[in-house]
C-alpha cells in the first residue's frame, strides 16, 4: 500500500499544476502551460525565460487572464490584452492600462459595469455610460443616486418601471418627480405604504387607496401614517379576521 501511495505522490509532482505552483515548471514545460490560459500567465510570471509572446497568446485566450497579464508582465502587448480582456465586460471596466474608448465600448454592454465605469474612471463617457445602464431599473437608480451630471429624467423613466425602485428614486434622488414615482410605486400594496411613510410630498390618498388593497398593510398604514382615513384602512384590514381583530384591538 505503501509503495501505491508513493507513486501517486510521485505522479502528483509530475503535473504542470503541481510544478507552476511549487516552483518546479521549467522551460520544458512552455508548450504544454501554453495551452491553458491561467498557466500561460503563471509560467510567464515565475519561469526566466519564459516566451513572453507565446505565453501572452495562451493567456489572451480568456478576458481575465489577459488583464492579469497586462497587469503584472512587464513586456506584456498592451493593445493585444485590452483586445482580449475586452470580450468580457467586468474585464473591460477593470482594465486601467487602456484605450478608454474600446473599455467602454465593452463595459457598456452591460448595465452594472456601465455604472462602474462611469463611477470609476475618469474621462468615461457619462452619456454613453448612462445609456447602457439605463437598460436595468437598478443601475439607473445607482446612476442617478452617484453619478454626477447623471439625467434625472431619463434615469426616472426608468426606473418607474419597477415598483421598488421608483420607491427608492424617489426617497433617495433629489429633483425625483415624486407623483411619477408615486405612480408606479402604488402597483404595490406594501411599497405604496413605505411610500406614504417615507417620502415627503407623497399623496397619501393615492398611497391609502393602494395599501388598503391588502389587509397588513391596510392595518400599518391606519397606525403609522400620519393623516391616514382610518375608516377606509379599518375596510382594506376586514378582508382577513387577523388584522381585523389587530386592528379592533390596536387602532379601535
């Protein structure tokens, strides 16, 4: 059992994983580290001697590896990694050594990082940029709340096609168009409450009328808002003998 064990631990020392890990891999093992782009880069990194060119070949194969790579290997083909990190749109953002044109034509394919890269790096576009994350109701809500000379309005219509964050916009944006907001927030029962709690200048009317559609938050809202018609929220509560009863018991 002993001599298996042995000659497993041996064969275990032969893979090129083991080797770029333990500081073994030699020039030998160019060709076959070349072949996978995480390897590549390592062999790059830690063998003198390394081709430089070949190994960038390897890592370019995959976005992130060829931002690693322009990264941390000095002689590294700057343009030939943006080229390959810019497949991928986090790759693009990250990449700093950049024609930032050709970054963001990438990050913008995608909302999230069209937010970051207007946030992040200067001399974005923040036209552009904003129109790319204005795809998502979350990254145009982000956009507005962070990024200077965001378009409120154009964030805003947005954002109004989702309940929750026209909440948000409107508690968080300053120059929200707050009856815009109310509107779309109000297709929500819970939301059109935290509506009417939180937001200044919220119709408490519109809120009332689309809280009292569910009995919880008919109850909440007859408790915790100020202004509330008790008597319409007391109707939306006697939907369900619970809230009812709370609502007898609590609010009277």
């Amino acid at each position: 059992m002993m001599k298996i064990l042995e000659k497993s631990a041996e064969e275990v020392k032969q893979t090129l994983g083991y080797k770029l890990k333990n500081g073994l891999a030699t020039l030998a093992d160019e060709e076959e580290a070349c072949k996978k782009p995480k390897w590549a880069y390592l062999f790059a990194i830690n063998v003198n001697g390394a081709d430089i060119r070949r190994c960038e070949e390897g890592a370019c194969k995959d976005p992130e590896w060829a931002y690693r790579f322009a990264l941390y290997i000095k002689r590294a083909n700057i343009e030939k990694c943006q080229e390959a990190a810019c497949k991928n749109p986090f790759w693009a953002y990250a990449f700093e050594r950049a024609n930032i044109e050709k970054c963001q034509e990438a990050a913008c394919k995608d909302p999230e990082y069209a937010y970051y890269f207007a946030r992040e790096v200067k001399g974005a576009d923040i036209r552009r940029c904003e129109e790319a994350a204005c795809k998502d109701p979350i990254w145009a809500y982000v956009f507005a709340k962070d990024i200077n000379r965001a378009d409120i309005r154009r964030c805003e219509e947005v954002v109004c096609k989702n309940s929750k964050y026209a909440y948000w916009f409107a508690k968080d944006i300053k120059g929200a168009n707050i009856e815009k907001c109310c509107e779309a927030a109000c297709k929500d029962p819970y939301l059109a409450y935290l509506f009417a709690l939180a937001v200044k200048g919220a119709d408490i009317r519109k809120c009332e009328e689309a809280a009292c559609k569910h009995p919880q938050y008919a109850y909440w809202f007859a408790k915790y808002v100020k202004g509330a018609d008790i008597e319409k929220c007391r109707k939306g509560a006697a939907s369900d003998e619970y809230w009812a009863e709370e609502f007898a018991g609590n609010i009277g």
